[in-house]
C-alpha cells in the first residue's frame, strides 16, 4: 500500500469509526497541535468529537504526497449539538 493509500484507508478508518484500528495508522507518541497525547489520548479525542458531532465525516477534497509527507484538504459538512472548540 503506497502512502496515498495509507492516507485514505486512516481516513475510512475515522469514518467508519474503528477506533480499535486507530494503532495501525497513529504512532503511540503522537502529537496533536503539538502536544503530545499518545494514541488513547488521541482516541478520546476523536470518539469526544463524534459525540458532539454525531454526523462528523472528513472529506479527502485534495491530496499531495511526497513521502513521507502527506498534505491533505478535507472537507467538512456536519452539525455540532453542543459545545465544541469553545462555540454553541
């Protein structure tokens, strides 16, 4: 599996809400917003956000790999019912 194809199957990873199967695509010394939260931390995270945004799907609208980066535009269409990331 090239890297592209690794990108999208994380993402149908998400989508498909198979947090169980998170391991295979984020490194237990994961940073987010550079921070480091690890892999359960980082599951929290996620599984916190598809409670408040239950229809929560990210959208691969663009896609550039260089390995071993990878730049991405996803798009999002989704409905918060609560608080999230400080707005009502």
């Amino acid at each position: 599996m090239n890297l592209a194809e690794q990108y999208r199957a994380y993402i149908a990873c998400l989508n498909d809400r198979r947090w169980h199967d998170l391991g295979n695509f984020v490194d237990d010394d994961v940073h987010y917003n550079g921070e480091r939260i690890s892999l359960s931390g980082y599951r929290t995270m996620l599984e916190n956000d598809v409670r408040i945004i239950p229809d929560l799907r990210f959208t691969v609208d663009f896609l550039v790999v260089e390995a071993p980066q990878v730049a991405a535009r996803l798009l999002f269409d989704c409905s918060p019912q609560g608080r999230f990331l400080g707005l009502d």
